[in-house]
C-alpha cells in the first residue's frame, strides 16, 4: 500500500513537470484559436444580421435568375453614350409639338414627342421615333 | 449535399457571368473607339464598390462597377455624369447588374481619382416589377 502511494504521488509529480513544461505552449495556442473562432463568430454573426436589413432581402435569388440571362445589347449601350444626346437634341428639336399647332398631326406629333423625351438614352430606340417622325409626320432630316 | 453542389456551381456560373459582362461591355467601348464613334476609350472594371450603397446580394469586396475613360480626349464633369446616366437608365442592365451582385456604379475620368457614384438598388425598380 505504502508503495502504491508513493508511485501515485511520484505519477502525479511527473505529469505536473510535464504539464508545466509542455502545455504552456499548447495553452497559447489554444487560446489563440479560441479567440479567433469568437471573432470569425462575430463576423459572421454581424455579416448575417446585417444582410437582413440590406436592400433586396425579403427576395429569393432565384427570382432574379431571368434578369440574370437578360442579353445587353452593348453595342446600343456604346451608342447611347456616345450618340444620343445629339439625336435626342436633334429629334425634339424637329418633333416639337409647337412645329404642329392647328395641323391633323399635332396629337401624334406630342405622343412621339413624349416618347422622345422617355427614350432620350436609348440610341436604338430614338433611331426607330426618328423613322416614325420621317414617315408619319414628313419630317425631314 | 445535391443543394450545396447546385449553390457552388451557381456561383462559379455567376462569377463567369459577371466577368463575361465587363469583357462584352470593354469589346464593345474598344470597337466604339476603334470606328471613331467614340471620343474616349472606356474600360469597365470590378472594384470594390461603396459600403452604404449594398444590398442583399451585393458580392463581397466586388460590388463595384467602374468605368473609367482610359484614353483620347479627357472627359468633362457633365460627360461623366451623361454616361452614368445612360447605363442607370437602361434598366434590363441595372438589373442583370444586381443580380449578377454589384451595388455601386462609378464613372471615373483618366486624370486623378475624383468620379460619380451612383447606387444601382435605387435605380433597380426590382421589388416593384415582381410584385
């Protein structure tokens, strides 16, 4: 009994000596990924709740799959950049309802006038009025 | 498993995508400038966008849509401004943009860093078009 105490005691002793050799870095460590785990927690708990109160998020993403596979005409986009303000000027200029008082054209004249002034950044679209003001309003250009 | 393997093929689909859009729009602004529509080359390009103009599906430190006048005749401050008009009112584009999760739209010219912000979630009209 007396020998079993004693290696008791001398067991506890070496594993102390060991733990206090050995686990003081295993402690730091640990506590190292410990803190880095709350803080990924943190983000990911900020970046959740604040997505909730973002813009868009009562919608599914599946719901914009269609606008996704939308195809931009980029070839009219470079257009109206670069082009459209000059039709748009030219064509409001020329389709003005003031030009139609007292004619048979006037009321077509304001309704291609305010399609104008709607599509005024769409170089396809003022392209297609100004063939419409040539053809049903004998617009010349 | 199936559903995890779907959302990780959807967004390698979505970033081929969105890079397919800036390589269409800079093909696009090259030939502009090449058959001398255009005064100024443009070049779009992903940044990372403005923190308060986010949205749901805002990608993270993507969500910036810059186009910047890289070359030719220096654009002036109304120029800018007309340019970001045109993409903010073409609105099939405004949405594919935030689908495709960008959040901000900056036109910048070739000299310094000042430009034009502007949001797109304003400019979407999404919410209102599925309802």
């Amino acid at each position: 009994m007396k020998y079993i105490l004693l290696q008791i005691k001398t067991d506890t002793t070496a594993v102390s000596a060991l733990s206090n050799g050995v686990s003081l870095p295993n402690n730091f460590w640990f506590w190292l990924s410990i803190i880095e785990l709350v803080i990924i927690l943190f983000l990911v708990f900020k970046l959740s709740s604040k997505k909730k109160n973002l813009a868009f998020s009562d919608l599914n993403k599946d719901n914009l799959k269609k606008s996704k596979e939308t195809d931009i005409n980029m070839g009219n986009l470079m257009n109206s950049i670069n082009n459209s303000s000059e039709l748009y000027r030219e064509l409001s200029r020329k389709c003005h309802p003031d030009r139609f008082v007292n004619s048979p054209n006037q009321k077509l004249a304001e309704e291609i006038f305010q399609e104008i002034a709607r599509d005024k950044r769409n170089h396809e679209k003022l392209i297609a009025l100004k063939e419409r003001a040539i053809v049903e309003l004998n617009i010349t250009f | 498993m199936w559903y995890k393997v779907v959302q990780i093929a959807d967004w390698f689909g979505e970033m081929s995508e969105r890079y397919k859009l800036v390589r269409d729009f800079n093909k696009a602004a090259k030939d502009s400038f090449i058959n001398g529509q255009a005064a100024t080359l443009l070049e779009a390009k992903i940044t990372w966008g403005e923190s308060s103009y986010r949205h749901a599906f805002s990608k993270f430190m993507g969500g910036g849509f810059r186009i910047k006048a890289l070359s030719g005749r220096p654009m002036a401050k109304h120029e800018l401004i007309e340019v970001g008009k045109v993409v903010v009112d073409n609105e099939p584009l405004v949405r594919k943009l935030v689908s495709l999760g960008w959040d901000t739209l900056e036109v910048h010219d070739n000299h310094g860093v000042s430009g034009c912000k502007w949001a797109l979630k304003e400019h979407a009209h999404i919410g209102g078009f599925l309802k």
